[in-house]
C-alpha cells in the first residue's frame, strides 16, 4: 500500500470531534501526510424549511464566525495550518465531496456517527460521504 499524502479530516463540533481528530492525527503522522480540517456549517433556512420570510443573514454570518472560532481551537491543538481549516457553508456530505476533490486528498476521515446518527451503525453524513467520494474513506468508531 502506498502512503497517503493528504488527508482531509471532517469533524461536526461536538464532543465527539476529538475522538476522531486523534485517530486522524495518529494516521496522518504514520503517513507523513497533510491535513486539512474541515466544517461544514448547515444554512440556517434549511431548518425553517423556507418557509419564514425572515432575514437569516445576521444569524447565519454567526453561526460561521462560532464555528471558525471552534474549528481554529481545534486545529491549533492538532497542530493544523491555519490555511488548512476550512469551514464552509452547505450539505455537509456535499460540501465534504466538493472539498475532499478540490484538495486531491487521498483519504477523507469521519465519525462513524455524530449525535444525529447514534443508533445507526453508520450516522447519515458517514455514509453519504462514504458513497460519493472518489478516495478511500476511513469511518472511525466513535465510542
Ligand atoms: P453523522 O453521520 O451526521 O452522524 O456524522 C458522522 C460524522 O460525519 C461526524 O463524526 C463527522 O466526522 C462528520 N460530520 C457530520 N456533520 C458534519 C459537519 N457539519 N461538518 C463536517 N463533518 C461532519
């Protein structure tokens, strides 16, 4: 098996983040490889389904402030050039497709399952990662 070289890691900000940013950390040090950390944060007129005629605007520029804000506590902890924290704004498995390809990263590593996901054995955004991604794709346990 040849060593990966870039490796994009996706983490969903809640308490579960660092079981999988230890994993990709470890993996990436064995490889030699880069890592790019990622968020993916939700619209906020998906939640109101449209349906609101309300400005969202003020409160999704928050929502993407608060998650630069933790995703960069994050990465200076692991250790992860500022240039390489991205935190965007869509469909979380979309988004992870878009970048993962935008980035040539060779693997992209998940959460078996975030909060949304716990009864399942593959959370939702873990396995629509895993079917659209052209790279090898490593799901970690969470416990
Ligand atoms: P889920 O399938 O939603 O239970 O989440 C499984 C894993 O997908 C999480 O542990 C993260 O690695 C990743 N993930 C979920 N939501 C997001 C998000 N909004 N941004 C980045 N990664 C995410």
């Amino acid at each position: 098996m040849s060593a990966y070289q870039k490796m994009l890691v996706a983490i969903d900000l809640t308490e579960e983040a660092p079981q999988v940013l230890e994993k990709a950390k470890a993996v990436c040090s064995a490889h030699g490889a880069e890592l790019v950390l990622v968020h993916v944060v939700e619209p906020v007129g998906y939640a109101y389904g449209g349906d609101i005629p309300m400005d969202l605007t003020e409160l999704q520029d928050q929502l993407d402030k608060a998650a630069r804000e933790e995703l960069g506590k994050y990465g200076d902890q692991y250790g992860v050039a500022k240039d390489q924290q991205i935190v965007t704004v869509g469909r979380p498995e979309s988004e992870i497709h878009r970048l993962a390809k935008e980035h040539n990263a060779d693997l992209v590593i998940v959460g078996s399952h975030g909060r949304k996901g716990f009864q399942l054995l593959l959370g939702s955004t873990a396995n629509g990662v895993l079917h659209g991604t052209e790279c090898d794709v490593l799901a970690v346990r969470i416990h």
